[in-house]
C-alpha cells in the first residue's frame, strides 16, 4: 500500500445538479503514512480501514478516476485556529512517552501526532484544489478521524478536529464567509459543534444516533449567541435507515440551507451508520449515502459553485465501509452507480 490516488473530470451547474450529471473532477487525498497511527491492539480505529477503501477503489477500477491529491503535514497556525496552544503543547508531549491513552478510546502511538497532521493537511490540500479548479470536489481518506477532538481535548478516536481546522482555512485563506458541515456520521460530532456554537459564520448540521455516544447533540442544541439558529441537530432513533434519513436531510438541511446559503461544503463522512456496522444500530445502505451526497451535492450546486470537500470520519465494518466510499466517491463523480 505504499501509493494511492487519482481524479476525474466535472462541472457543477451554480444553480441546480442535472438529473444525469455529466462527469465531474473529483480529487483524492491519500498517503500511506496514514495506516501508521496505532491507537492499540483490538481498537476498531484500524489502518485495516483504510486499505480496505483503497483496495475496493482499485478492484472497481475507480482510483484511476480520480485526480491524486498530495498530503502535507499542515502549518501549526492553522491548528491553533481551533485548539489550544496548551493542548497542541500536550499532545507533543505526550506522544513522547507512546504507546499512551489520552482517553480510554484514544490511544497514541509514537507516530500519531505527525500522522493527524498530515491528515489535516491532506484536508487542506484538497480545499486549495478546489478552490484552484483542479478538481470540482474531493474526497480525503484520511485518518486519525477528528470530529470529536475538543478545543482542549482528545475524544472519541480524534486527536485534531480536521472539518474545524478546515472551515477557518476556507474562509481566512480565501475569504468565503459562509461555511456549511455536514455531519452524517452516526455519532454526534461533539467537538465540532463546540468550536462553532456562538458563531454565525459557519452552519453545524448533525445526523445521529439518539442516545448514544457522545451523548449531545440535542434538538434544542441551536447555538449561543449570534450563533443561534446556525446549529441543527437531528438525533434519530436506532433502526433509522435510508428513506428517514433522506427525509431529513430534504425537509430540515435544504430549507435551512437556502436560507444560509453556504460558499463551501465540508462533509464530516462518517459511514458508521450502516446498517452492518458493529458500533451502533443505524439501517443505512451504500445506496442511502449515495441519495445523501447527491443532495448535499444539490446544495453545493446551487450555492457554492459545487465546492465540496469530503473527509472520512467513522465506519467500522471493512466492506460496509469500501462499499459505501465507493458509492459515495462515485456520486461525487457523477459517474455511475455501482456498488454490488
């Protein structure tokens, strides 16, 4: 697994995505030192994950597709957009003395820190490729995940928020002011509606499982401050699947969002919710998360110009987890669907 990556041709229409969508340019960000962050024996976090969505991009014949993307460690300015100095302090110091749990679920090896960087930057990466017109959109296999990382505080697998990071690079690099996260990830992504809870500039919006881990995410959660109303937090029940979750997204993101109308679209793509998944008790199928991007794609049409950039949060099941990046890289694409 020492390479990785491709990249296909598209153009989003400003205002609406064709039924048939004609080919799009899609980006991919991989790199192999990103299987070398070992959070311990057993843990469901694994570099296995990521070897299974590359080998099925590959036996499909899509990472010939895709436009390779180069990951580079990010700039420490950028982390300290979204994290505490202390914090970025404490978790060199820490990584020193590896293998080291920051959490019962969040274990360091000697190189996770470096490995989360580059993650990062491989998330940045794609955002300038984007914005440069290389690609049309992007998706990053990346790993350690991130959307649980706190302010101060390692959570849940996640050592640096990646989307956080992300959203302030959009809009201080290159001046867009209205951000939109997506969030389908089958757990609530705690740390990232943290870092933008009073803040209007960027719009929260959050499917999950309801109660689960990390136990927030509220429907009354809305925001604080001049940010009220720029959180919207769906909990849903065990058991939810592919039509309820769609439903969702048509009757609460896209009203919400022509409202917000967002300039760039960050998707914390966690694939946990899958019906096969181990850590939790979603319905989802590869199908429903191909209808989720093509309405988030909808969106990004229609507003951003088609500027997406997608990064793997969750997913625990090796072959729900390929299969439904598939489906997922292929909607992107607008090129067919085929994920049996």
């Amino acid at each position: 697994m020492q390479h990785i990556i491709g990249f296909l041709l598209v153009s989003l229409s400003l205002f609406a995505l064709p039924a048939e969508a004609d080919s799009l340019t899609t980006g991919f960000v991989y790199h192999p030192d990103y299987l070398l962050h070992d959070p311990g024996a057993g843990h469901p976090e694994r570099p296995a994950r990521l070897e299974a969505i590359v080998s099925r991009l590959q036996q499909r014949s899509l990472l010939d597709t895709l436009h390779t993307i180069n990951a580079q460690s990010v700039d420490h300015a950028w982390l300290a957009e979204v994290h505490t100095e202390a914090y970025l302090s404490h978790l060199e110091q820490a990584v020193k003395n590896a293998p080291v749990h920051l959490d019962p679920d969040t274990g360091l090896s000697s190189d996770s820190v470096r490995v989360a960087k580059l993650a990062s930057g491989g998330v940045l990466a794609a955002i300038d490729a984007v914005m440069a017109g290389d690609v049309d959109n992007a998706f990053v296999a990346q790993r350690p995940p991130g959307h649980h990382a706190l302010p101060d505080r390692a959570m849940g697998f996640c050592l640096i928020n990646h989307v956080a990071v992300a959203a302030r690079y959009v809009q201080k690099k290159y001046g867009l002011r209205r951000i939109l996260i997506v969030d389908w990830d089958v757990h609530h992504g705690n740390g990232t509606e943290h870092m933008f809870y009073a803040d209007p500039s960027v719009f929260y919006f959050s499917t999950h499982q309801s109660p689960y881990y990390p136990g927030t995410g509220a429907a009354t959660d809305t925001g604080s401050g001049d940010g009220i109303g720029f959180t919207l937090n769906v909990p849903l029940p065990a058991g939810t699947g592919d039509a309820n979750l769609m439903r969702v997204f048509e009757t609460k993101l896209v009203p919400a969002m022509e409202a917000f109308q967002p300039e760039f679209v960050l998707i914390s793509a966690g694939f946990d919710a899958h019906r096969d998944d181990p850590l939790a008790a979603f319905e989802l199928t590869a199908e429903g998360y191909s209808e989720l991007t093509r309405i988030v794609m909808e969106i990004a049409a229609k507003f951003a110009r088609g500027r997406i950039v997608s990064l793997l949060e969750g997913g625990y099941d090796l072959d729900a987890l390929a299969s439904s990046v598939e489906a997922h890289i292929r909607t992107l694409s607008g090129g067919p669907e085929e994920t049996n």
